[in-house]
C-alpha cells in the first residue's frame, strides 16, 4: 500500500510572483490543490516538510488546511532553476476508492548478461504511464534483467504489474535491450560516415580512350 503522509498547509490569499517571493523568505511554499469540482485553493506549506516528502518519493498525503482534512495527490513539482529548491507544489484532490491515472518510474533489477559479454544497456523508457487505485501506486516498477542477453528485448507487454496496476503504455514499445557494441557505434554515426563504412566505394578503371577520340 502506498505510504500517506499527513501535511500541515494554511490558505493564503496573497498571488503573484513578489508575493510567492515574500512567503519563500519565510520558509513556506505556495501551493495549490483542485479537482473534484470544487475550487482551487491556494496554500503554503513549510518548506523543509515538503522537500523531505518529495526526495523520499511520497505521492499521497493528507492535507490538513485549517482543520479541514483532504487526501490529495501531488501532482506537479516545480524547482528552482538549478533544480535544488522545491518553489511550488500542486496538489488533486482524491478519494481513498479511487482509480486514477498516473506516471511512475520504471528500476531495473539485476545484472544482464548481455552487459558481460560487452553488450550495451539501451533503455528508451524511464517510466510509464498506470492506471490504478490511489492507495495502490507503487513507488516505483521493477524490471527483471537478469536474463537479458546481447539482442535481447523487454517490452510492455512482458512486464510483470503489481497487484491492481494496469499499464497504459504501447505493449509492444521497447522498454529496455541489450544492443551489441558494434550496432550501437553504427547507430551513433552521421548519416554520410554509415553509409560510407556499410557501402565501400568501387574505384574503376578509366575507360581506354580510343584512337579516334583523341
């Protein structure tokens, strides 16, 4: 079951950028939380509370707004632009029975084979799209590479999903593959020096030049 976090925010009826700027300086974030037809709020909330759930990967909180309780979603995070300081957080409103659709990342487990024998790990997917309960998102969704050997594939299809996960991705999209070396140099080649290395040029002999043409 996912972990939920309680978080203390306060409503603020302060906007704008200067505003946002002030209550930083006070150790707060601004934040918001929507959805279920009601309106958007906006909030602040300490800062040091929300760096730590957001570095331990929490998703689900319950947020405590003037003494009012609602489990929410964290939605989106925005950071300073050395991406090091949290500077605004969304949150969703949610109910504990509901399926949502959500992006989670995807970890792989084990040492390939492939990567022995001097393959090259080519992972185009980082995370993937879920449809699942709100108390049943996984932290994150293993995948065993174990097996993998040089030309191997993984794709959506052979992932394996925990208990109430359905993936929404394309089920034939690579996941993850082991490319031999050698493919992986070709593929990394301007057009014009493949094609060069794949098609030798054939040098011919001059045509002998007749005597009448001279």
């Amino acid at each position: 079951m996912v972990q939920v976090v309680k978080v203390k925010a306060s409503s603020r009826t302060e906007h704008g950028s200067k505003a946002a700027k002030k209550l930083r300086k006070t150790g707060m974030v601004p934040c918001v939380i929507y959805g279920h037809k009601e309106s958007a709020v906006s909030l602040s909330a300490s800062h040091d509370e929300l760096m730590k759930i957001v570095k331990h990967g929490v998703r689900l909180v319950d947020l405590e707004t003037d003494g009012k309780i609602e489990k929410a979603l964290i939605r989106d995070v925005q950071w300073d632009y050395l991406g090091n300081d949290v500077i605004h957080v969304d949150f969703s409103r949610v109910s504990a029975d509901e399926k949502i659709h959500i992006t989670v990342s995807l970890e792989l487990k084990g040492t390939a084979p492939g990567l022995l024998a001097g393959g090259v790990l080519d992972m185009p997917m980082h995370s993937i799209h879920i449809e699942c309960l709100v108390i049943n998102i996984p932290d994150v969704i293993r995948i065993n590479v174990s097996e993998l050997q040089v030309g191997g594939v993984i794709h959506v299809k052979q992932l394996v999903a925990p208990e109430g996960v359905v993936f929404l991705a394309d089920e034939d999209a690579v996941v993850v593959q082991i490319v031999s070396a050698k493919a992986e140099v070709a593929s990394t080649m301007p057009p014009e020096l493949g094609a060069a290395a794949t098609e030798p040029e054939v040098i011919k002999k001059p045509k002998p030049v007749a005597d009448d043409e001279e």
